[in-house]
C-alpha cells in the first residue's frame, strides 16, 4: 500500500512540476470547469452534482463536462468517442463501428456505470451495462460526466459514476440543417435536422443514417479477412414549453437501431483454449428506444418541484453464425456453439423531486424515485423462453442539503434508502466541502460517499448461472482536488486524489455445494470479490494565444489518469482487467483566421490485461487525429477528419481490431427559416 501511495505521490509530482511549474505563478480570478444551468443555456452550470443547477465554481464533486460545440467543432461521430478524451475512464470497443463498447470509471466495471439520457436509466436491465455501440453524437447538447461513487444522488449501478446525456433544446429563429459526410471503408454518413423556438415552444429534431463496410472485428493482423459492416438509424426530438410562473415542460425521445457483424472464438482442441476466430454470419440487430417527461414548477419564492418519467426499452437480436475460421489453427469448420437469442429489456423511472431554499446559504432537497427493470430471454433457435418477465423494481427516498457561505465556502450532505423487491434495502450517504478563495481563484474541494449496484436480472435468473440469494456491490470512495483559474480567463487546472474500495462484488465462482442447479457445473454469481482503485487525474485547459497574426485563438486541453487498481479477491493483489495505470489524452486547437479551425487529438493508453490473473497483456498505444473544417459560406461548412494519421497498429482489447489510417469528409449546411 505504500509502495502504491508513493508511485501516486512521485507520478502527481513529477508530471505537475514538469508541465505546470511555468504556470503556477499565475494563479488569479474563478474557476470555470463545466457548462450550464438547464442543458445549456449559461456556461459554467452544473446540473448532475446535486440535480439541482449551480454554477461549476461552487461544485464539490469531480466532474467533466462536454458540451455539443465541442463534438461539433472536432467531428466526433459517436458518444464513445467523446469519452475517450476525458478523465478517469476507460473506454474501450470490440472492434470497428457498432461493436460492443465498455465504458469503466475510476477503475469500476462498466455495470458500475449509471447512464442517462435525458433521464432515462438506460444501463441494460438483464446484464447491467450501457453498451454506446449505438450511440451517436447527432443532437446532444451536453454530457456530463461526475465521477466517485455517486449512489446517494442517482441510485444503484452510480457506485463508479454517471454519465448524463442531454438533447439539444430548440434556441432562437427556427433553423433546418443537413449534412452528408463520404470516406474510409466505403463509410457513408448522412441527415438533417430542424430546430428552434416560436414563442413559448421550442423545438429540436434531427434523423440520421449511417452505413460501413467496416473491418473485421477480430484483428486483421491475426489472420481475420471478413469485413464486418455495420448500419445505424438514429432519431431523436425534444419538445418543450415555457409555462406561466417560470414553470418548464419537456418531452424528449430517441430511436436507434444498429446492425453490425462481429467475431468470436472457437475451441481448440489441442490446447483446450478459446482462440479468436473469423465468424462468417455473425450477427446482431439492436432497436432502442427512450422516452422521458419532465415538469418542472415553482410553487412559492422558496419552494419549487420537478417530476420525470422515464422508459428505456432495448431488444436484442444475435445470431451466431455458420462457419467459423480457428486462427490459430486455421481450420474452418462449423460454428462449434451456434445460437440465435432475442433479450428484451425494459427501464422505467418515476421521480418527484421539491427543492426548498432556506434563505441563501441553504437549500434543502429531498425526494421520491421509483425504478422498475423488466426482462426476457429467449433462445430462438430452439424456440425456447430462457426466462421471462423477471422485473427488479424499488423504491428510494432521498434527501440533500446543500450550504453556500459568501459564495466561499459550499458542502453538501445527503443520505438514501432504496428498498428492493428481491434483495431487501440498501443505505447510502454522501457528504462533500470545497472553499473557494475568489481573489486568486483557488479551489479546494473534497468528498467522501458510499455507493451500491443492484444483482442484474442475468446474475439473479440465469437459469445455471443465477443466485437468487445475491445481495448488492458496495463501494466506498473519497476524493480531494485543487482547482485554479488563471489570470484574464485564461484557462485552468486541476490536480485530484481518488480512492475507492469495491466489495461484494458479484463473480462467476466455482462451488459445487452452493451452485447446485442443473445447468451450472459447479459455477454460479457469488458475492466474493474484493477490488481497490487509486490514482490521480490532471486536467489543464489553456487559452494559449487570442487574436495574433494568423492565430485567432490557440487552445491545449491536457488530461491525465493514472489509476493503480488492485484485485485483493484472493490476495493476489493484480490489476483488475482491462485498466491500464496510465492514460494521456491532448487536443490542440487551432483557429488562424475567421471561418477555418484545425483540431490535433493525441491519445496515449499504458499496457493493460484482459484477464484477471494478468497473463494476457495488451501493448500501450498512441493515435493521432486531425479534423478541420473551413465555412464556405454563412450556410455552407466542408469538413476533413483524419484518424490514427501514422497508422498505428494497435488494439484497445486483446484480438479485436482498430481502424486502419482513413479519411473522412463532409459538407454540412444550415439555413434559418423565415417564420
């Protein structure tokens, strides 16, 4: 433990001396970290800290947040994307566009990752996680992204953080868009939108589609020479309306549906491995839907409300194949596992939340949820139900206050109860501190909370595998940051400390006593895992230079994660799967005159292991990326984006492949409508 502390202590010093030494003398004015009140409208608000919006300068929890000019100005196609650039996660895909994509936080598992969109939970109800395979970046607004355990706030599967995903709201003079975008593995890329605001109704649409013939999803470097194509629809809309005594009302909605084909692996039966193999007629189709509803409504000076409603809805259709290729050994046989599944999965979310303000420094929260999964799984090519209808639900009460003191001094403390129809309650609490020293814009801020995931349908019902008998992940976490503005809004930086410790993690153990149902060979979910993760994230934001000859503005945005996990289950004290110790992402923006902006991505990943015992390492990597884009005319942007520029060979997990060196272009246009 000290050993690792000390690694912790030399890395913070070293990489913040190195970087920021030329900088620290500069310290002055506020902080600005994050983006707005009600999805937008004000930069530097908040809203997922406290789920009430406060401006960034007086947040107490780590949180990044990204807003949808900047997807815009770097030509982001996907959330996934998005993510990879920022602190404190790993994200990483099982091969080209539309494979599966697991996003971890603060050295968690992606089940311990709360995603939302517009309020919709949609983490799967049947295996927990939130798979962005599907996720594109057209008509987002803003993510944000608050890291730590975060349970108190948002309930079971946040005990490594949340993800809250917001759609863009109609703004100003009505205005239709449209873009078409061409490149690399015959990529066509297309659709169009309409916005805007007439009077007490805004509004905001777009349809898009996306068609590849992709690259194989195991790595063509191993052998693997089947394309895997994916095909993507995604519609969204949001409708609201600004009712009488600044009351708000919001209906949003999202369609996707994705089909890609993808690899696996085929036993080997000299060896008794899985090894990777080239699957010809594998494949998957993924309709998703999201509907949420909220009403928001001051019912006195001091006391407001805010009622959502939510649903979720996926349905999963695999296929498995016909013919598979062995890699290693080269022989194509049939697929030795064939199977064709369809997983029906259903979140629904009901929340009343009052806010009651107690002068200025106080504002006090308190809340109602109800939070009910629904699954099925049916094996198609038997024609058999695998199970069906297994809903997990609960109900939580929750309640925050929150102290501002002179616009100086901020906390927060809360606790909740959620009371589960499967395995019974769950406590957690929350407290945070942070002082803000406004005449040379230092802050420190600090937090400490407990967090708790829910057994997934699949680990309580699995027939052969599932434990009816589970009880919830617990977690405990703190962490403590500096955070400092520099001189004439220049920029900022903040340096943090992170420490969390997993337990009752759910694994798959060998016990022939306890695991007795037909089906599981001696193997079931047990509560037996024990995890801890520390680290540090370094996050640097620097207006470099404004309005120079041929350099209008010159941005550098730096971060950094070093994350030393341990896997104590046993006391073999390994990394846990899939996170490496190190990670660096850069993007220099550069404008040089009025109309023409150039973004250069950097992003470095450390070595990291695919299994627990840590014998299959997957090698570190750097990529690079350039977009640009040039306005034609006040409607007319033509746009370049270039990934991994040097061709860098690499896989972000162990087998699958990564995208060659390839172009993209497009032509995007915009035009107000005279209403």
């Amino acid at each position: 433990m000290s050993q690792v502390r000390s690694c912790l202590l030399c890395s913070f010093l070293v990489f913040l001396f190195s970087i920021f030494s030329p900088l620290l003398s500069a310290f002055a004015q506020d902080i600005a970290m994050a983006e707005q009140e009600e999805p937008i409208e004000v930069p530097d608000v908040v809203v997922s800290a406290t789920k009430t919006p406060i401006p960034a300068k007086h947040v107490t929890s780590a949180v990044e947040v990204i807003t949808g000019e900047d997807i815009q100005q770097r030509k982001i196609r996907t959330v996934a994307e998005a993510l990879r650039w920022s602190s404190g996660l790993a994200v990483f895909q099982s091969g080209g566009l539309g494979t599966v994509v697991d996003v971890r936080m603060r050295g968690g598992t992606p089940e311990q990752t709360l995603v939302l969109i517009d309020g919709a939970i949609v983490n799967s109800a049947t295996i927990g996680t939130y798979d962005f395979a599907n996720l594109t970046t057209d008509n987002i607004e803003r993510i944000e992204i608050l890291r730590g355990s975060q349970s108190m706030l948002w309930g079971s599967d946040a005990m490594g953080g949340v993800i809250n995903i917001t759609t863009k709201r109609g703004r100003d003079r009505p205005n239709v868009s449209a873009f078409v975008e061409y490149g690399s593995f015959n990529t066509i890329r297309g659709g169009g939108g309409l916005s805007g605001k007439k009077g007490p109704i805004d509004f905001s649409g777009t349809i898009t589609r996306l068609d590849t013939a992709g690259f194989s999803a195991i790595n063509y470097r191993r052998g693997a020479t089947e394309r895997d194509g994916y095909h993507n629809w995604q519609g969204s809309l949001r409708l609201g309306a600004d009712l009488p005594r600044d009351g708000r009302l919001d209906f949003s909605f999202r369609w996707m549906d994705g089909i890609v084909n993808f690899d696996g692996f085929a036993f080997n039966p000299v060896t008794f491995a899985s090894d990777p193999a080239d699957v010809f007629g594998a494949r998957s189709q993924s309709t998703q839907y999201v509907f949420a509803g909220d009403y928001a409504q001051p019912i006195t000076t001091w006391w407001s409300q805010k009622l959502t409603l939510s649903r979720a809805m996926d349905n999963l259709v695999s296929d498995g194949g016909t013919v598979e290729r062995n890699l290693v050994t080269g022989a194509t046989a049939p697929i030795g596992f064939p199977f064709r599944s369809q997983i029906e999965s259903t979140s629904n979310r009901i929340e009343w939340q009052h806010n009651f303000q107690i002068g200025k420094p106080l504002l006090l929260m308190a809340g109602y949820q109800f939070r009910e999964q629904k699954g099925d799984n049916r094996d198609l090519l038997a024609n058999t139900t695998t199970f069906e209808n297994k809903t997990l639900s609960s109900h939580a009460g929750f309640g925050e206050a929150q102290l501002n003191l002179w616009d100086r001094v901020f906390g927060t403390a809360g606790i909740r109860q959620d009371e589960y129809n499967v395995f019974g309650s769950a406590t957690t609490y929350r407290v945070t501190g942070g002082y803000l020293h406004q005449e040379t814009g230092t802050k420190v801020r600090g937090s400490y909370s407990t967090g708790f995931r829910a057994p997934t349908i699949n680990q309580l019902f699995f027939p052969g595998f599932g434990n009816p008998n589970l009880q919830p992940e617990k977690s405990q976490s703190l962490d403590a940051a500096i955070e400092q503005s520099l001189p004439n809004d220049r920029g900022s930086i903040s340096v943090g400390y992170f420490w969390t410790r997993y337990r009752n993690l759910i694994l798959s153990i060998f016990d022939p006593a306890v695991c007795t149902a037909p089906g599981s060979f001696g193997f079931c979910a047990q509560n037996v895992g024990l995890a801890r993760a520390e680290g540090v994230e370094v996050s640097t934001k620097l207006k470099v230079l404004r309005d120079k000859q041929w350099v209008k503005n010159l941005d550098l945005f730096i971060n950094y994660t070093y994350a030393a996990t341990r896997d104590i289950t046993s006391g073999s004290d390994a990394r846990l799967p899939k996170w490496p110790l190190h990670q660096i992402s850069t993007v220099i923006s550069y404008q040089p005159v009025e109309g023409l902006l150039a973004n250069l991505e950097g992003r470095y990943v450390g070595e990291r292991f695919g299994n627990v015992g840590n014998s299959l390492a997957t090698p570190s990597f750097i990529v690079w990326n350039l977009s640009a884009s040039y306005d034609v005319t006040k409607h007319i942007q033509a746009y370049l984006r270039f990934d991994n520029m040097f061709n860098e060979e690499y896989e972000e997990v162990l087998f699958f492949g990564t995208p060659i060196r390839s172009i993209f272009g497009g032509v995007r246009i915009n035009y107000d409508l005279p209403l």
